[in-house]
C-alpha cells in the first residue's frame, strides 16, 4: 500500500509584516493594525508615498502632539520651580523642540543639544496617572497615529497660519484636525486616479 505523501505547507510572510516587526524590534515602533491590513490590501509600491516611510524609517520622522492636561501640568510644575512669574519663553523654546525630539523605543525625549530633563520629569508623571500623548509619523502635512483611541488614523497637520493653535496657561501648541482613516484616504486617491488618468499619484 502506497504511503500518502504529507507536504508541509509553508507560510508566506509578507514582506511589510517582516519590515514592520523589524521596526518594532530595532526602533520600538508598533505600526496600528489596520494600517499594516491596509497597506497590504491595496499593494502598493514601495516608493509610494504613503508607504516608502516604513521602509526607510528614521526617528525624525516621529511626531508629538500635546494636549491641554499635559502642558497645565508642565506649565504648574514649572511654576513651582521657578516661580508664578517665570518667563516661559523658555519652556515654550523646550516644549517646540521636544517634539520633534520623542525616542520611541525609550519612550523620552532626547537631544544632544537642548535639555529635556523637566520634560521628561512631567511626561513621566503624565504616563504614570494613566494619561498618554499623541505619537505620529510624519507625512509632511499630515500625521498618521500610533495610539491613543485614533490610532491608525490620520489627522491633517495644516501648514503655518492655516494649522490649528491652542494656547493653555501661556504656552502655545499645535493640534491636528480632519481624522481620516488611512485606508480611507488612500482609497480615495485611488478612485480618483481610476476617474482621471492623469491624476499624479
């Protein structure tokens, strides 16, 4: 009697699964799901805007956006130390700086060439009660999150006086605004280059 013959099927990994969990691995960054789902779904090419990023990744490209608890926080404590009448021009230049400045894997902020030492003591305290930051990839004018409840999704980062400012206790700061969900923004371009040929994407 002929033995049947057993082939053990071997799992296909995509590439961008690889690529991602070595993000993960080399960098600490955690791409959202569905965005890993989509970007695998609409097979797109490597150099293609809203995918070339994940393969040529650098810690430049992370963006922090703050909200109004964690710079009442800052602005307080910073008071305490300094004085109800500090100039915060200071801590305004260092809040500027430190979110281009955001170390994912360490989860600090780092720079060779400004001290972020009381940042980093209010974004622990921050992170301690509970409380989180918007973490972001940077697609020049838009951002895609990482976390928080809008992770996965893309909130457009408008350029100088058209952007959205908010002010808390004197300090100013950038919001994102129009979240889109990056699966629906890609296939929106890609109904509108099947509409119009000569659509540049």
């Amino acid at each position: 009697m002929a033995k049947n013959e057993v082939k053990n099927a071997t799992t296909v990994i995509h590439p961008f699964i690889k690529q991602c969990e070595f993000l993960k691995e080399e960098f600490g960054l955690v791409i959202p799901q569905s965005s890993i789902d989509c970007l695998i779904r609409f097979n797109l090419p490597v150099d293609h805007y809203y995918y070339s990023l994940f393969w040529h990744f650098d810690s430049d490209f992370l963006v922090i956006f703050y909200n109004e608890k964690f710079i009442q926080g800052v602005v307080d404590r910073y008071q305490k130390v300094y004085g109800a009448d500090a100039d915060l021009k200071n801590l305004q230049d260092q809040l500027d700086e430190a979110k281009f400045e955001y170390d994912i894997k360490n989860d600090f902020f780092h720079s060779n060439t400004m001290d972020f030492d009381f940042i980093n003591q209010c974004y622990a305290e921050f992170k301690a009660s509970g409380e989180e930051l918007m973490v972001t990839l940077n697609f020049d004018y838009e951002n895609l999150l990482l976390n928080t409840e809008l992770k996965g999704y893309v909130g457009q980062n408008y350029f100088s006086f058209n952007g959205l400012y908010k002010t808390t206790a004197g300090i100013q700061y950038k919001q994102l605004e129009d979240f889109k969900l990056l699966e629906d923004i890609i296939q929106n371009l890609l109904d509108n280059k099947d509409k119009n040929k000569n659509f540049l994407f």
